[in-house]
C-alpha cells in the first residue's frame, strides 16, 4: 500500500508542470513565460531583450525552487519564494498588456508580421480576440504563414471550413488599392498608346499627301 502511495506521489511530481506552491499565483507566471521569451525574438521588442531574458532566467531559477519546497525541502524559504512570485507578476501583467497592446496596434497599422509573431507568443487571448484574428487573417492571408496557434484556430474554425471549399479569395486592404494602381497605370498606358498611334497615323497621312503633292508637280 505504502508502495503505491509513493509511486502515486512520485508520479504527480514528475508529470506536474509546475509547482504545487501558490499555484494560483505560480501558474500563471509559468504558463507565460515561453510566450514572454518568445518577445525578445520580435524587433519591436529589442530594448526589452535583457530584461526579457533576466525574467526568463529569474523564474526558472524561481520554479525549481519551488518543486524544492512541494518535496519539502525546509533549506527554501517559503515567505522568499512568494515575494519572488508576487514580484515576478507585476513583470508577466506589464508584458500581457504590451503583447496584448501591439497586437491591436498590429491590425490597426496592418503589420502582418508582427501580428502573427505575437499570435504564436501564445500570450493573446485567442478566445477574445478569435474573430479578430481569424477576419484579419482572411485579409492578409497573402502576407501570413499561418503556422503554429494561428493554424490551430484556423483549422478549429468552422466558418473558415467552409469559406475555403468555396475557394473563395480574399485580398486586403493593400492587394485591392495595388490592383487599383495597377489598373490605372495600364488604362494609362493604353490611352498613351492611343495617342500616340493617332499622332503616327496623322504623320504619315501628311508624308503620304506630300509625297502625291509632289509626285503631280513633277508630272506637269
């Protein structure tokens, strides 16, 4: 029985992903954490690249530390463990919002990368804001890999199911004013055509009706 037990105890250990301890509090930060590692890889976020990896390294440290304390290990400080979770989720709400910030700002400036990038940080609400991403993604699709969460959303989203067998095509905002150009500087080009066809043809009915003119002359 007291085998069992053990196995039991010893098997919740190593599958849990993170520490008993404060887990309301705990979970949280470690749940985040790759997703805040994932910032310091996008430019927009280059000034924040050190203090990114600080946190990163401060709440593995922080984390170990705490599967120390769940083992009861009496060498950890319970009341130090807490303070460092306490502080680290001042850290982990303060780069929420700016991923969360810039995400919206990203739709609104219609930068494709930077909206997928924040996307697969896993740190957007994909709940909240799905018909957001799924509807600027059916834009943009052009300018987007949807690899990892955005697939994910695509491939669980129904609608999208079937918009795809219509084979329907979506361009964005960019694709449809490029075609317009486009459109326009080839009407241009005709019209120039046009013109200057018109012109050649007035030019050599000239030459023709000179080369008559003096072609009578030389007959009289």
């Amino acid at each position: 029985m007291k085998n069992i037990v053990f196995l039991t105890l010893l098997t919740t250990l190593l599958f849990s992903s993170n520490p008993a301890v404060y887990s309301a509090l705990g979970d949280v930060i470690y749940n985040n954490v790759n997703g805040i590692e994932k910032l310091s890889h996008i430019p927009e976020y280059t000034d924040y690249k050190e203090k990114i990896q600080e946190y990163v390294s401060e709440v593995d440290a922080t984390k170990r530390a705490g599967f120390l304390i769940e083992k009861g290990d009496k060498k950890i400080d319970k009341k130090s463990y807490l303070n460092n979770l306490r502080k680290f989720s001042k850290s982990n709400d303060f780069f929420i919002r700016s991923a969360r910030n810039n995400f919206k700002k990203s739709m609104e400036d219609e930068k494709s990368k930077l909206f997928s990038q924040l996307v697969n940080t896993g740190l957007i609400d994909t709940q909240k804001y799905k018909n957001d991403i799924v509807t600027y993604y059916l834009f943009h699709m052009n300018e987007i890999d949807p690899e990892g969460v955005i697939q994910d959303i695509l491939d669980n989203d129904e609608a999208l199911k079937k918009k795809k067998t219509k084979k329907r095509v979506y361009k964005s905002k960019k694709q449809i004013e490029k075609e317009k150009i486009r459109r326009i500087r080839e009407n241009d080009k005709k019209r120039q055509a046009a013109i200057e066809r018109k012109l050649q043809e007035n030019v050599n009915r000239k030459k023709s009706e000179i080369i008559d003119y003096q072609k009578k002359e030389l007959a009289n």
